[in-house]
C-alpha cells in the first residue's frame, strides 16, 4: 500500500509541474543598441537625437532632452544642445506578452526593467520612474515631475521603470489613434493585450533610454592596412564564460538609396580587450552596390531575428519599426545580435508573471566614415562672411511670414526634409550631409581640431554642446 500511495503521490505532483509549465507564459522583447565609433573605436558622446520620434501621447520624463533629428533644429530659436555623456541610445524595446494557452481573461502583473549606466526616458503605457540626478522632485498628487535637463549622466547610476497592475491578456481595448508607422509597425504582432491601471491600453509595451556606456564590441580602422578591427570591450561585465556574438553585419548605404553589405562570422567576447577577433575591410566595390541587396539584407536580419527566438511576426515588426535608420539612412554600419549575457547585465528585465523570457537585441554600430570627415574639412574651410551670410538666408525664409506652419512643423519633427520648406543654402547642406549623428561629429571635430571655420559654424548655428551641472561644479571646485 506504501508503495502505491509513494506512486501516487509522485504521479500528482508530475501533473501539477505539467500544469504548472502549461501556465507559463512567453515574453518576447525586441530593441536597438546604438552607438557611434571613431576611427580608433572610442564611443562619441552627444547622440541624444531621435530620427524616428515616437507619437505624442508617449510618456516623457524631460521633452527637450531627447532631441528629435528634424533638419531645422539647429536655426530655430531653441539652443540645440548635445549631452556630451550619452554614448548609448536604446531605442525602442518593446515587450511581447503570448499567454501559454488561448485565453479570454487578463492576468494581474508587475513588469519592471532596470538601466544600468543610463536613464530610461520613454515609455507607454505609463509607469513609475526613477531616474537618479535627472528627477529632481515629483508631485504627489498629479505625478509629475520636475527634471534637471543639464544633469550629468554616469555609468555608475542607476535608472528604472515599474508597471504595476498591469492586466495581461483578454480583449484589446483603449489602444491609442495613432497612424504612425513607428507605433502602428510593432503592433502588427499577434499577442496578447495590455492594459495598465490608468486605462491605456496596447498590445505591448514599449520604453527607450540614454545612457553613458561602450558598446561590448570595439571597432577601429587599422592605419596601414585600413581593415576594421574588432575587438571585445566588456569593462564592467567580466563574464564567467564568453559571450557568443551569433551574427554580424557590415552594410555601407549610399545617398542613392543602393546598399552594400556582408555578413560577417560570428565572435566570442572575453575580457581580452586586445585580441582581434575579427576583421573586414570597410570599402565596397561598385558592383557591390544595388538597390535590389535591400531585400537581401532584411532577409538575413530576418533569419537571424528568428533563429535567435522572436517569433517571425516580431522580427518582422523590428525591420519595418527601423525601416528608415537601418535601411535607407546613408553611412557606413555595423549590425550584430547582442549577447543576452550583456542586455541582462546592463537592462535586467523582472516580472511577476511565470514566463520563459527571450531577449534579441540588435546592436547597432555607426562608423565615421573618410567621407565624413572630408566633409568636416570642408565645413571648416568656409569664411565667416560665407556662414552667416547663409545663417541669414535661412532666418529670412524661416520668418513667420515666409513660411507654412504645416510643412514646417513636419519639416521640425524630421518628416520632411529642410529642403521642403525652404532652399538650404551650401553651407548648412555640408552640415546636413555628416547624418543623423552631425551634431556629435562637428562637435568632435572642433574639440580635436578646431577651426575658426568650425568655431564660427557651431557658434552661427548655435550648436554647441552644454557642460552637465556635475562637471561644472568639479571644474568650479579644482579651479578654486
């Protein structure tokens, strides 16, 4: 009798783990690690810029700390200001909730994600923000708060985000009017709906963040033989084992819109930042280049998306999300899977909810090109007469008499182009030409070779980056 009250006994308890892994649900996140290199590898700093802005009813801590990368920023009377400490932006992770069986009501939850080195800056639906040095103070009534745009930002801090109350699961509903293709691309995943306790609903959630850290791969130019070379950079993480890199690419896209690009092999990160771990020359043939390797590209991001865990509907929803800046926006890049190892350490993800949790991200490496830096020469070549002679052709056409408000609008928040608007003069051309990341570049440029033409650009155009408070205060202090 012992022995079948023992088999019994063993038998219910199988059945309740099966029950228990039956109730376990998949949560699927996808996002974008970017970050721009010089030619020795060093993370520039002063990347705060948006070329995908997210629609307005998105939560925002501070809404002129991220600057969106609209053509016009640097002429309009709003000081355009880099944050010399962001080296890192984290674009658009979203969280996929898949219920383990069909279902019909909502699951209570707590999800909360951590940012180590950075600040957690957007987010939808709403959430409780803690964001060391830059939340100055909040009201507790309302819950707004005030923030320290001018706050300096450190590896060593610590940002979060908390979604309490959430209901996962059941119908859809209270999921925000929006046309968006930036919003409307990531909803286009069958998943299961969220809906948080002050009634905004969507089919996932969403976040974005800044931070002041490297990303875990290196990769500089070889002065003789100019290869780039990759080296492993993990100067907090120090992991037990090393960390597998799946899939690289490097993908050159030019103003034509035709794309160049091969995949590369696959890496092991350690804390031996010296070693070459890999290498590829950074030029192109002409034939390399058509219009028709878009396509193929995707199509091998794609298969890479899908082999690393998302379902093929997500991955889907990521390339069309960064249609735009992975695909279409000229420059020279490098694109790899990143280590789950290194996204925990640095992003913890913790939720209440009894789940398998998948986490591909995309690192995204913009490299300086020589192009570019032709293109710096040229900006400081031009004469001070030869700037703000163009700086005024441009206030004039700019005037609110000369001007429509519509387009100019789109034209401010990057969905046309300047030259929309108005005729772009020469000068403020070249200084379109460097890209997304212009400001950060020209601001570089000046600091390790300045100019007068440099000087008088940035001073023209207003485009001088800030001194966060911490800094000034220590600068204050050893001076004295």
């Amino acid at each position: 009798m012992k022995t079948l009250r023992w088999i019994g006994v063993a038998l219910a308890l199988l059945t309740f783990r099966a029950g228990a892994e039956e109730k376990k649900w998949a949560i699927h996140e996808w996002g974008t690690f970017t970050s721009l290199q010089n030619e020795s590898g060093d993370a520039l700093g002063g990347i705060n810029t948006d070329d995908e802005p997210v629609p307005d009813f998105v939560h925002r801590i501070g809404y002129d700390l991220i600057q969106r990368a609209g053509q016009m920023q640097a002429v309009s009377k709003g000081v355009v200001q880099c944050h010399p400490d962001v080296t890192m932006r984290l674009e658009t992770p979203v969280i996929y909730f898949h219920p383990p069986t069909p279902q019909t009501e909502a699951d209570a939850a707590t999800v909360s994600v951590k940012f180590r080195g950075g600040w957690l800056t957007e987010f939808f639906p709403n959430a409780d923000p803690e964001a060391p040095g830059l939340i100055t103070s909040k009201n507790q009534a309302n819950g707004q708060m005030s923030y320290n745009p001018f706050a300096a930002l450190h590896a060593g801090m610590e940002s979060k985000l908390e979604w309490d109350h959430l209901e996962i699961g059941g119908a859809a509903k209270n999921l925000p009017n929006t046309t968006e293709h930036v919003w409307t691309a990531p909803r286009a995943v069958q998943t299961a709906a969220v809906l948080a306790k002050n009634g905004e609903g969507e089919k996932f959630i969403f976040y974005r963040g800044i931070a002041h850290i490297d990303a875990p791969l290196k990769i500089s130019h070889d002065a003789n033989t100019g290869e780039l070379l990759f080296r492993s950079h993990l100067p907090e993480l120090h992991p037990a084992k090393p960390l597998a890199v799946r899939a690289m690419w490097l993908v050159d896209i030019q103003k034509d819109g035709k794309v160049a690009f091969r995949a590369l092999p696959s890496i092991s990160l350690d804390d031996n930042s010296k070693k070459i771990l890999a290498h590829t020359s950074p030029d192109f043939t002409s034939s390399d280049f058509s219009t028709g390797n878009l396509a193929k590209l995707r199509d091998s991001l794609q298969r890479a998306l899908v082999a690393d865990g998302l379902f093929a509907d997500e991955a889907e929803g990521l390339l069309n999300t960064w249609e735009v800046s992975y695909f279409k926006s000229p420059g020279l890049r490098v694109f790899f899977l990143v280590p789950r190892e290194w996204t925990d350490f640095y992003l913890p993800l913790e939720t209440s909810l009894p789940a398998d949790i998948n986490r591909v991200m995309v690192g995204r490496i913009e490299l300086v090109t020589a192009e570019q830096r032709r293109t710096l020469a040229r900006i400081s070549q031009f004469s001070i007469s030869r700037i703000q002679g163009d700086a005024h052709l441009i206030a004039l056409q700019s005037s609110p008499t000369a001007r429509s408000d519509d387009t100019w609008q789109k034209v401010a928040s990057g969905k046309k182009p300047l030259s929309s608007a108005i005729i772009v003069p020469s000068t403020y051309q070249t200084y379109l030409d460097l890209g997304r990341f212009r400001n950060a570049l020209i601001l570089d440029q000046a600091k390790c070779h300045p100019t007068a033409g440099l000087t008088n650009f940035i001073a023209t155009y207003r485009l001088k980056s800030f001194t966060p408070v911490e800094t000034l205060t220590a600068k204050l202090a050893a001076s004295n």
